[in-house]
C-alpha cells in the first residue's frame, strides 16, 4: 500500500517494522540525536533539522526554511512508493503532519488541496500542520493559496498525550 506513516520519534522503529517502511523523513531539533531503524538504508531517509515554530527570528531556535521544504519535496519524488514512508518529529503532531502532506503532493500534484487536508484530518484528529511548513509547501508545489486554505479550513486538531500515529494513504492507493 503507498501510504506515509506519520508518528512521534518514540515510535519510529516499531512502525518502520510494521509497515515494512522503505524511506524516512525525521524532522527534528538541531542537538537531538536518535537511531535510524535499521532496516531504512541511510541513503532512503532524509533528516531536517528544525524546531516546531512558526516563524524565524527566535534567538537559537531554528525554523523551518524554504530549503527544508525543497529537500522534501525532492526526497519525495524519488520516494518509487513500493513500500510505505514513515515521516516523524518529536511528537508526530505539527511537523510531521504538515510533511506528510507536503509529500502527499509532491508525488501527487493533481491531489485535491482540500480533499487531502480532510483525509489528513479524518486519520489524524490531533494534527495540527506547522503553518510555515505549509506556507513553503504551498508555494514551492505551486498551489497557489489551496494548500493553506485547506489546511486553515481544518483548524487545530484536538489535545493528545504525544503517542498518536496514523497512516495517510495516497489517492492512489484508496
């Protein structure tokens, strides 16, 4: 099935394994180290090194940069979608999520912005998409304002405890 399996870094090795996962994106601050699970080879897993913020200028903090988004999009095209993706950050609920979609779109550009959105919200109540993912997302895809909107016609997603994951099938695969 291609599908990206969204979750919080505590559980990347079990769901890699589950899903039998041959690519990952970790998306995470610049001094915290982790294990890739073995069964991702280094050259199929992309890690970007950012903090969960919305916007730049926030002392040591790093944000999320348009050339994080461009390193994803073009990891997710050469992603061939034989075997599932897993994309984690620190708690799978606000970066993670707005990559999952960035890479829904960049090997499907002719996605629905909206109808992808609320198949976002219908696996993952709790996501709430970094905004400045989502903003760089949308333009770098060129989806001319759509992939905001939808994702601000979602709204916040409802409180969790850090341990939700979900699976977000591509079009293709429903």
């Amino acid at each position: 099935m291609s599908a990206i399996v969204v979750c919080p870094l505590a559980s990347i090795a079990q769901l890699a394994v589950r899903h039998k996962a041959s690519h990952m994106v970790s998306l995470m601050a610049e001094k915290h180290e982790f294990h890739r699970p073995g069964l991702v080879p280094a050259e199929q897993h992309l890690t970007l090194r950012m903090n969960d913020i919305a916007f730049a200028g926030t002392g040591e903090l790093i944000a999320p940069a348009e050339s994080h988004v461009e390193q994803l999009i073009a990891f997710a095209r050469q992603w061939d979608r034989m075997a599932p993706m897993v994309i984690h950050c620190w708690m799978g609920v606000s970066r993670s999520p707005a990559a999952a979609v960035i890479a829904s779109l960049a090997v499907d550009p002719d996605e629905d912005d909206l109808a992808l959105a609320r198949r976002l919200r219908s696996v993952a109540p709790h996501a709430t998409p970094n905004t400045r993912l989502i903003e760089f997302g949308d333009k770098l895809l060129g989806r001319e304002g759509r992939l905001v909107a939808a994702i601000r016609e979602i709204g916040r997603g409802s409180e969790t405890d850090g341990r939700a994951s979900f699976v977000l099938p591509l079009r293709s695969a429903l």
